[in-house]
C-alpha cells in the first residue's frame, strides 16, 4: 500500500493495514515494521550519517578556530563568547539550506583552562597558610616568582625565602586602627607586626603568566599579607586588583576570537541556548 493511501485511511484502518504480516517501506531510509508497529531509522545500518552532528572540545583558542573554519561556512555559523566563563560556543549548523534554522546539533566549544600557576595564586589569594606551606610554595616556584622589597627593590629569591623563614611576630595590645604592609589591626585591637634585620623581606611578588592556556602572558602582583595567630606567622599571597586582572583575561580572549573570526563569521558576546 502506498504512503497516499495510508494517509487516506482512517485511524482504525492503518493499524489493520500495519498489523498484516507484511511491511511496507514508507520513504527510502525509513520501514515501518509490523512488530509493534515500530519506525526503524535505516541510517544505522548505512557506512555512515546523512550530516554532520556532534561536539568538539578545547582549550586552544587556535584549534577552536582551525575546527570551525574547516567544518563550516560563515552563513551556516554562530558563534557565542561568554567571556564571564571564558567560553565560546560555535554552532556550526546554526543554518540550513532550505531551513530558517539548522539542528544545532553540531558545534565546537572552546572553554579556557587556568594554568598550573594562576591556579595556585588563586587558591592563595583566597586561603591563608602556615609558614612552611608558603615557604614550600616559594621554593617550588620560584623560577616565575620575583620577590620586590618595602623600597621598592628587586631581591633575590632564595633571600626572600630565608627572610620568611627568620620572620619574627610581635603581638602588642593596641587601640589603633591601622594597617601595613607586614601587619593588620585585628577585631581584638592587637597589633600584629613582622620584623626583619635586613632588605630581603618582600612585601610584593611579580608574576609572568598568562593566568589561563592560549593567553598571552600578563604580568601579576602579588602583596603579601601576615598575620599572627596564637603567636605564630600566618601568609596570604593577595592577587592586586584580582577582578580587574580578570576583566583584562576575559577581553584579551574575546579579543582573540574576533581577530581571528569575526572578519568572516557571525560573533556575539553572550550564551545561546538551543
């Protein structure tokens, strides 16, 4: 029986007409199979599928526009940038001939990792830590990490390390409500002061880093901030101007994406959901 015919009959009657032991192909791909009247999608069966689908996954700005410049063409293309979650999105069917909208069910997908550097900033940024834990760290990394003294000098790293590990804490009840470099009035008004004999004490600490993969490198500050908790010395490495170095990673990535696709493709600053 036809596809015209059945479409002719009434409910009832295609059931009657499906339940016979026999089957009928209903278009070239498709078969209506007289078990439970199932539809069988014949592309399982073929060496391959009628289009493109899927998703690629990086965290290199260069082979996110690499993939999307050889899997697609401009006018079937757009691409979304989330530079709050320094992502973007290529939709890479977003049109089709014939079609007001393709499937959006092809697309590439850049999402920037930390580095291994900015990563351990961030996590000290946020968390204070023993003396010994930032004394590791220091040594660890200290082939990226410049140490700059109170007058505004460059010391040498392993100087630096051995002034932090010669640090003294002074604890003196104070009323004062001040706060420097080495020290910070607390809640309970004591005055908690580190003290050196010599220059080697660092109050900041230059980085080199990208802050995140496929980035150029952006120089980072760091302060050093101390405290004394029951007698004892306590670090934060803070990140100066942390939402502002954020700020600047995020429009250097968008920056990057348009450079090397906006000339061409459809690119827009936000998310899109299909």
């Amino acid at each position: 029986m036809s596809k015209y015919n059945l479409e002719n009959l009434s409910d009832a009657a295609v059931g009657a007409e499906l339940a016979q032991p026999h089957h009928e192909y209903i278009n070239g791909d498709v078969i209506a199979v007289n078990k439970n009247t199932n539809l069988i999608d014949m592309e399982q069966f073929e060496d391959g599928k009628r289009r493109k689908t899927g998703m690629y996954k990086t965290h290199s700005v260069a082979d996110f526009v690499r993939f999307v410049k050889d899997e697609t063409t401009p006018e079937h293309c757009k691409i979304f940038v989330d530079s709050d979650a320094m992502k973007a999105t290529a939709f890479l069917n977003y049109g089709a001939e014939g079609f007001e909208q393709g499937k959006l069910d092809y697309k590439a997908v850049i999402e920037l990792k930390m580095t291994p550097v900015f990563q351990k900033l961030v996590n000290l940024h946020h968390n204070t830590v023993s003396q010994r834990d930032l004394i590791d760290f220091l040594t660890d990394y200290a082939p990226v990490l410049t140490p700059v003294n109170a007058q505004g000098e460059t010391i040498n790293i392993g100087n630096a390390i051995n002034a932090l590990r010669q640090i003294k804490i002074d604890e003196t009840k104070n009323t004062q409500n001040d706060v420097q470099n080495f020290g910070e009035t607390r809640s309970t008004f004591e005055n908690v002061k580190a003290r050196t004999a010599d220059d080697n004490m660092p109050v900041i600490f230059e980085v080199d880093d990208a802050c995140y993969q496929s980035l150029p490198k952006t120089e980072i500050s760091l302060r050093l901030v101390i405290k004394a908790v029951d007698g004892k010395p306590f670090f934060k490495l803070m990140i100066n101007a942390i939402d502002l170095l954020q700020l600047e990673r995020a429009e250097t990535f968008v920056k990057m994406i348009n450079d090397d696709l906006a000339g061409e493709f459809d690119v827009l600053l936000g998310g899109f959901n299909a």
